[in-house]
C-alpha cells in the first residue's frame, strides 16, 4: 500500500511540474498508443500533446488523489487526480483526470 501512495504522489507531482514548467516532457507519461478522452473527446496521445503544447502557461492546484493498485504481470496503478488549472491569468477551472 506505501508503495501506491508514494508512487501516485511521486507521479502527480512530476505531471503537473512538468505541464507548468517543462512542457517538452510530458511525452514520457504517455505511450504512442494510448488513447485519451479530453471533454468527452477521444484522441491519441500525440493529439493530446501537440493541444498541451498550445495551452498558455497554466499554474495548477492539486486538491486530491487517489490510486488502485491493478494486479496482472506488470505492477499498473490508476490514479485519479482532482484540482484547479488556471490558465494564463484567467479564473481557474476545476478539474478531475483519471
């Protein structure tokens, strides 16, 4: 069980550094194969990515975490994250990614 929460909050704090301050890392949280639902949109990661890299700078808040271990050859984790995203220097927008 340490091991889901400190790798759930290893992982939300490198995603949202990355998102604020190094942007051109983000690929490394996504496989070329993964498929991602943005507001009820599907796309592939790279869709996502080049979107991402568009964003103005953003500053986010992470209020809450949560993390499953799922068992199966390879150790996965789902990780559920919820905050607020403010984007450039507009109101900021709560958000909810799993």
């Amino acid at each position: 069980m340490e091991f889901t929460t400190q790798s759930a909050q290893n992982f939300a704090l490198r995603y949202y550094v990355c998102l604020e301050n190094g942007r051109d890392k983000l690929p490394e949280f996504y496989r070329p194969s993964s498929l991602i639902s943005w507001n009820g949109r599907p796309m592939q990661s790279a869709d996502l990515l080049s979107m991402i890299a568009n964003f103005p700078p953003t500053k986010t808040k992470v209020d809450d975490y949560d993390c499953q271990s799922i068992m199966g050859s390879i150790a996965n984790l789902l990780l559920m994250v919820s905050g607020s995203i403010r984007f450039a220097d507009k109101k900021a927008h709560i958000f909810s990614y799993e």
